[in-house]
C-alpha cells in the first residue's frame, strides 16, 4: 500500500484535512449497525413503557449525524441535505440502516455510521432493562458515492443471521 493516511501532515502531527481547493459535489453514504438481542426482547419492542425505541433511535440517529464533527475530532461539519435512518426487525435482532447526504467537499461517510452507531446504542438504552447481554455488531460502511474516489459498495459483510 502506498496511500498516506491523510489526516497527519508532514510531520506526523494530527490534521484537518484542507478541502478548498476541492469542487463541492452531490454526496452520499450508507451504513449498517446490528443490535442483536433475544426473540423475547424483540417481540417486546412495541410495548417499551419508555417509548418506541425505534423511533427514538431513528432521532438519535438523525441528531447524532448532525453533531458528527463535534464528535470525531477531524471531520469537517458539513451541510447535510438528507439523513434517513431506518430498521429492518428479525427474530434475532434489529438491522439499522442510516443514509446521509450533502452538497459538499468532503464525504458523509462519518455521519452515516455516527447515525448508525447512535441509533443502535439508543436501542440498547431503551431494551437494556429487558437484558443486559444485548450486542451492538458490524457497524461499516454500506455504501458511497461521489468526489473524487467515486462509487464504492462493499463486496461481502456479514449479514445478521436470521433464525425462525
């Protein structure tokens, strides 16, 4: 590999990355987290008395990716135009998706997976009192596309094992 880490200047100090000089272009990204839990806790979802967890974690999601610079020190705050967060629910657990998009010089890589990463810990702070053994899995990057490097979708992932 001959790539530089680019977030280190010649000296091997810690940088933000400087952006001026690229083109502000459409971009995207998605991400998947995984909140493995019990068939019980899962059939217990709807009947949360803090809420509906999912809800709450699609606004957590939402609001984590806005907050994503104040977060993870070198990311640029950037102008979001959309961010979606949405749940898929199997017996064995809940598949969260977040999608965050911009008109910027950078990507929106970071904020999908902040999203993704803080819907899936609100989960577990909404179920913890059913179990405490709950996990949080495979947090990647699903997909993205625009600037300079262009498409990218993962080859193969671990999806979450579904069983009846």
């Amino acid at each position: 590999m001959n790539k530089r880490l680019s977030h280190y200047d010649s000296a091997g100090r810690a940088s933000i990355v400087d952006v001026s000089d690229k083109p502000i272009t459409e971009r995207s990204a998605t991400a998947r987290a995984f909140v493995a839990m019990t068939p019980k806790v899962v059939s217990a979802l709807p009947n949360n008395r803090k809420g509906d967890p999912l809800e709450v974690a699609r606004i957590a999601g939402i609001c984590a990716a806005k907050k994503t610079a104040d977060l993870i020190p070198l990311c640029h705050p950037l102008p979001l135009t959309h961010i979606a967060v949405e749940f898929r629910v199997n017996i064995n657990g809940i598949e969260v998706e977040a999608t965050a998009r911009t008109a910027a010089r950078t990507g929106v890589e970071m904020e999908a997976m902040t999203a993704a990463a803080i819907a899936a810990l609100t989960i577990y702070d909404m179920t913890k009192g059913l179990d405490k053994g709950i996990e949080i899995r495979d947090i990647f990057l699903l997909e993205k596309r625009g600037g300079k490097s262009g498409f990218y979708r993962r080859r193969s992932g671990k999806k979450p094992e579904v069983r009846d």
